[in-house]
C-alpha cells in the first residue's frame, strides 16, 4: 500500500510525516506525532475523544484521513500550554470545577471549547451545550464541563475588554 | 488503518473525472463522515476510493447574476448554515443543516454527501426538495441539470451514473424569493441522531397576508426517499390562513407519504408525527412570513 509525504504544522511547528495512505489523523497523530492527548475512543466518530482542531474548527480526527492534513494547521492540546510547559486556563478551570473524572473525554471536550473561548460572541449555557454536542462523557454529567467552560470564557472576556 | 484497498486523489473536477473513467468500480469520497464510518464497521473493506475532498473549486456558495443560489457539493454543514446568502435568502437551510450530528460532524459533512448518499433521512435533502433545487452533474462528455426531484432513484440510489459528479446544487430565485421557510427534526435526542422523522416547509403569503399563496412542503424518512407533499401544498393553494386550513393540510399529508415501521418509530406514529410536525412547521413558517393564523 502506498505511502504518502505529508507537510503540516502541527502545535505550532513545521512537521513531515510519511504515513500509510490508509491512516487516519489521528493515527499520524497518536503514532507519529506521539501526541497521546488525542484518544482513540469510538473510531467513528460519536465520542469526540479524538477531537483537534483543523485550520480554528473542531473535527473528529479518528474519521480524518492523514493524506486530508497536508498544507493545513492542527491543534491538539499539547498546543494548549505555554513554552515552560504551564499549563493555559481552560486547562485549570477543568481542575477547578471537577469537571474531570477519570480524563479520557478530557482533552476533546477541551478541543471543542476553544473557538468558544476565543470567541467574541457571549454564549449561553444553551449554545455552549450545543458546541460540545459532540462529545461524550461518561463520569461528569456534563454540568461541571459546562461550568469549567462558561467560566473562562467570561474570564476571556473580561481580560480582553481590561486590555 | 481503514481497509480500503487503494485511493486516489483528485484535485481538480477534471482529475475527479478522469480518475472515475479509469477505476469505474471505486466510491467517491467527499468528507468520508459515511463512508470511513461504513469501513469501520466492516461494510466496505477493500474497495477503491476516490477522494475529491481535496477540489476546492467544489467548495463555496454563492448568488449568481439571475439570483439563483448556487451552492457547491463540497461546502460543509458548518459553511451552509454561517453563510451570509443562505442566512438571508432561506435561512431553513441552514437550520435544518445546522441540527445534523454535532460541530465536529458539521465541519467534515459536505451537503453534496447528504444528498448523493440517497438516504430518506439526509436533512438537507427535504429542504432541497421543498426549494425545487437543481442539480449540476458533470462528466466527461459535458454537463447534464437535473431536478433533485427526480434525484433519488431508491433508497440509498440516486441518478448519478458511471464517470458523473455531482458539481453544483442550485436554487432558482424564483422558488426562493418572498419565502419563508421552517424545518422540524424529529429525534430521540437533541444532537447526534438521525431523524426519526423531518419536514421542511416553505410559504410565500399574499400582499395583504390573508392567504397562502404557495406552500413547498417535503419530507424526510417518511417515504424510502426524500418526497414532496404535493397534496398537502395544493390544498393551501390560494386560502385564506386559519386554524381548519392547517387541519386540512395536516391530514393531507397521508395521501403524500409512505412511512415504514423500523426500530426508531412505527408506521403508525410517524404517520400521527407527520401530521403534527407538518402543522407545526406550516404555522411556525407562515408566522415567520408575517402572518397569523386567525386573521
Ligand atoms: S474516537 Fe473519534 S469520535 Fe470517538
Ligand atoms: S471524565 Fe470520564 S468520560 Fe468524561
């Protein structure tokens, strides 16, 4: 089976992987990239565990293929920390409001809240369910998550009109 | 790994074409949100694919000179329900878009997919259908338009033959303007599910706001394949808006649909849904229009 040279910048940096053209993302990922933040959950995508962003918007990457990377931007929450390694404030509003059990849904649910914390548009506890729709967690109960994710994005948006 | 046994990519409609002459055996493959899933589940192991996720000339939408919408196959859910056209010319398209899976499916499905997959549950497909859209098919010996109305062959089968593509969905400003449109899903759960049942429904009101002019209406999952509810649109045809009208075009309803009974619901409840999500959504549309329904 064919292989295939992939170029994409991944967290931040220029990356080249090789991959089986039968790969998904988050094979390339997990394997070549050894980014294990991206779990392999369902594999079809109705978890959303393996969740990293793709050029700012949230995708599934267990139904990505690899070759799909080529010439575009990823994020995954490796991404998400500072230079030392500190890690950012969606991450510690997580911690605070136990809104992690066992983890495994973590980092998606993480993925996911990013284009609303960085946002500009306010939104609603509604709207913010309906973004995370898409992944599942089976230990929270989801209000916590909720919780973790309203905070910060309030706390984004005081700090920006501060700025 | 998926296990499909070889893929080809396209990068242009061309290529797409040319690839299609030479492998006539092998699936195309748009955002994959149904066909990797099948691979995964072992329906589809060792097929030949043709990805054209990659075309983006297939990507985009946009208002021609004569005011038809044209939107291209590739465009995911996301683009279809943000899009500032179809925001303001049929909004209902974007909401109907916008209740399939969550966003991480809205980003990789491509509505072109939706439709090409000839499911009767695809959610755009009512909404295409109430509108009276016009497909763009392309191959190598030139193009060919047909009305999605005669689309979808049968369940899962569409009319889309060996070397065509679908390369373009359009809607004729004739059908969309002074329309007001509204789409209900019926589903188990609020997100990541397929409808149990789905009806878009579009209005164009009288001057004075008195009557209905003209009623789209459609359905999803209420026959094998997307069908119009002719009946049930002539029966408003030119009535003064009141509450025994949408009784009369809520039981007109049965005479335009087939339900079957599956895991999700029974023949007899989505025959009863059918005629309560078809009054609902005629009164929400015609309230949208600026209407009210008693007087
Ligand atoms: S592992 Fe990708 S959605 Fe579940
Ligand atoms: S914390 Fe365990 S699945 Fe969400």
């Amino acid at each position: 089976m064919a292989n295939k040279l992939i170029t994409c910048t991944i967290n931040g940096k220029k990356k080249e992987y090789f991959v089986d053209v039968r790969s998904s993302l988050m094979e390339m990922l997990r394997g070549s990239a050894g980014l294990d933040s991206v779990k392999h959950g369902c594999d079809v995508g109705e978890c959303g565990a393996c969740t990293v962003l793709i050029d700012g918007l949230p995708y599934n990457s267990c139904i990505y293929l690899a070759i799909w990377a080529e010439g575009k931007t990823i994020l995954t929450l490796e991404g998400l920390s500072d230079v030392k390694g500190a890690i950012s404030d969606i991450q510690q509003a997580f911690i605070d409001e136990g809104a992690v059990q066992c983890g495994f849904c973590t980092p998606g649910f993480i993925m996911s809240s990013i284009p609303i914390i960085t946002s500009e548009h306010p939104y609603g506890r509604e709207e913010i369910r309906k973004q995370i729709a898409g992944n599942l967690c089976r230990c929270t109960g989801y209000v916590k998550i909720v919780d973790a994710i309203e905070k910060t994005q309030k706390k984004r948006i005081r700090e920006r009109q501060e700025s | 790994m998926y296990d499909f046994k070889e893929l080809h990519e396209a990068g242009s409609v061309a290529e797409a074409l040319r690839l299609t002459k030479e492998h006539p055996g092998a699936l195309i493959l748009a955002g994959g949100s149904d066909i990797l899933i099948k691979l995964r589940e072992g329906k589809l192991a060792g097929c030949e694919l043709i990805s054209i996720f990659g075309i983006d000339e297939l990507r985009g939408i946009c208002l021609e000179e004569d005011g038809t919408i044209l939107i291209r196959p590739l465009t995911s859910f996301t683009a279809v329900s943000t899009h500032p056209v179809i925001r303001q010319h049929i909004p209902v398209l974007g909401e109907a878009v916008d209740q399939i899976g969550g966003p991480q499916i809205r980003n990789i499905g491509t509505i072109g997919g939706n439709i090409c997959n000839g499911v009767t549950s695809a959610d755009s497909a009512s909404t295409l259908k109430a509108y009276d859209a016009m497909l763009e098919i392309t191959s190598a010996e030139g193009t060919r338009v047909l009305p999605f109305a005669e689309f979808n062959l049968g369940p899962g089968k569409v009319d889309l033959r060996a070397g065509e593509l679908l390369t373009g969905i359009r809607i004729p400003k004739e059908s969309w303007e002074r329309t007001y449109g509204h789409y209900i899903k019926y589903a188990m759960r609020r997100a990541m599910d397929i409808a149990t049942l789905g009806c878009s429904v579009n209005v164009r009101l009288s001057a004075d706001k008195k009557k209905i002019e003209r009623l789209r209406m459609a359905f999803g999952v209420a026959a094998p394949i997307p069908v119009r509810a002719h009946t049930a649109e002539s029966t408003a045809e030119g009535q003064p808006i009141d509450e025994a009208l949408l009784t009369r075009i809520s039981e007109a309803v049965i005479a335009d649909i087939t339900p079957r009974s599956s895991w999700r619901a029974s023949k007899e409840f989505r025959l009863h849904l059918a005629k309560e999500i078809a009054l609902r959504a005629v009164k929400a549309a015609v309230e949208k229009a600026g209407g009210s329904i008693n007087g």
